[in-house]
C-alpha cells in the first residue's frame, strides 16, 4: 500500500542546521525546545479534508469519528468484511489523509479479507489539533479502541499496520500492548536514524526532538512480525528496515520490494507474503 506524499527526510535540515547554530540541545530540552514548532512543521505534512471529500462515503464504508485521550476529536475510515480473517489498523505515513488512501483501503479488505480501520492522526483530514509524537501514538491508541469495540473483540486482537512514518507508531503500540500480529512497510529504526542517513553531518540525535525510536522498543514485541521494504528507497534506506527486522523477536518475515522506492506499490509477493502471514496468525 504506497503511502501517497512522503516527504523526504531531507527536509529537517532547515530546523537541525538552527539547532547547530543556536546549540540549543533540542533533545535534551524536549518539548520547551524553541525549535519544536519548525522540526513538527517540517516532519508532518497534514492534508485537511476538501470540500468534495467532505461529501458523504461510499456504501461500502464507514465513517467513524472518536476522541483522543485528550478529549481531541479524530476521524478515520473503517471498511467491514463479512468472514474477516483479520481485523486491522492502519497507520499512514507523514503525508495527506486517509481520504488519498481509500483504494489501499478496499484492496485490503477485498484481496487480503481483512476488515480496517485506516484513521487521520491529530491535524489530518477531519481530525483535530496539530500532530507531534505524544499526539500521535496517543490518537493511534483511541483509534485501536474504537475498532475494538466495533467488532466487539480485546484491543490485542488486532494486527497492526504501519507504513513509514506510521511503522514507528504501529511498533509503540505493539511493544507496549501488544498485537495479534505486526505488518510493517518502508519504516525505520527512528527519526534521528532516517535524519541522519539523509544528513550524515548534522547531529541528529542531539537536535531531534520527534524521536519514534522503534529500534529500541521492537525487542518488547514478542508476536509475528512481517515487514517489507524497498531496496532502492531513497527516503528511508533498506538498511535501516533491515536493522529493525534483526532487532526484533521471532517469529518473524522479512519481504524485499526488489527495485522498489519509498513509495513503490507491494509487489505480488509481498501480498502473497501476507495472505500467509495473515492466515497463520494465532
């Protein structure tokens, strides 16, 4: 499933290049770092909804609308399926809303069986608020609550699914919660890792506040695992998928998108890949 807008990472070199000059330790001064505001600016890039697609959906989906933690309300798109052999969450990347990701959406459910819930972190699509890290895993989990009750099982029945940036969300909730299954797809290890590869003379790591550090959570996930990953992505290197993947805990499937960039579609054996990974899923 591409991921539609993805920003280059590249473009964090504004924000880090200030830190340096100003050598204000954005990470060490967290959220009270005067850079925060333009390192949030310059990761997320939110699509508010049109006025054509703020127009009733389709039969076939459904609108559903929740509150964060915070009481900030959001919104996503939720596709069912008569003898679901899964029930999913999606998490999108950094870019657009979950109205650009509708075919993905019904590819899911028709292709694979599975019924979805792809949702619109804080300042996406319909979605309140303005997005940053705290914000966004906090909407992922409202959003897990929400299709747990609609399909009426435990929130650790459902898979997680993450692409990009959303792979750093999926693996939160995962480590800490735990899933019946985790799909990941053109993720990285963290921010400051995907900065770096871009920006290899900016010190990442002391400048980044938005920090998504999968590598370090991943080890406390201890249920299936499949990612994939392009092997010419130039957004977020196919090194840095591959890390994660050794990190973590069997069992575990990794699926090479051969030629494939940070936004290449899944190739016939990755989808393949996950009809088995789905079907096998305890």
């Amino acid at each position: 499933m591409p991921d539609g807008n993805q920003k280059r990472v590249s473009m964090l070199v504004f924000p880090l290049v200030l830190g340096v000059l100003s050598q204000c330790g954005c990470a060490v001064m967290g959220r009270f770092s005067p850079l925060r505001p333009i390192e949030r600016s310059l990761i997320y890039f939110p699509t508010k909804t049109s006025e054509q697609q703020n127009t009733e959906l389709a039969s076939d989906l459904e609108d559903a609308f929740f509150r964060a933690a915070d009481g900030t309300q959001l919104n996503g798109i939720f596709i069912d399926h008569p003898k679901p052999i899964a029930v999913a969450l999606f998490m999108h990347g950094n870019a657009g809303n979950v109205s650009h990701r509708v075919d993905s959406l019904r590819l899911l459910s028709a292709r694979h069986g599975v019924a979805a819930l792809f949702f619109d972190y804080r300042g996406y699509g319909k979605s309140e608020g303005k997005p940053d890290e705290e914000g966004i895993l906090e909407d992922a989990r409202a959003a897990r609550a929400w299709l747990a009750n609609r399909m009426g099982i435990a929130e650790s029945e459902i898979v997680l699914m993450g692409r990009s940036l959303g792979g750093g969300v999926a693996v939160d909730l995962a480590a800490k919660d735990g899933a019946r299954g985790l799909v990941l797809a053109s993720t990285f290890t963290s921010l400051p890792a995907a900065g770096k590869a871009q920006l290899p003379w900016v010190p990442t790591a002391l400048l980044t506040t938005q920090r998504l550090d999968s590598l370090r959570k991943i080890a406390d996930y201890t249920g299936p695992l499949l990612p994939s990953h392009g092997d010419a992505d130039a957004v977020i290197p196919y090194e840095l998928g591959k890390k994660l993947f050794a990190a973590a805990n069997v069992p575990k499937q990794f699926v090479t998108i051969k030629g494939g960039g940070h936004n290449a579609p899944q190739s016939e054996e990755y989808r393949c890949a996950l009809d088995r990974f789905l079907a096998g899923l305890p």
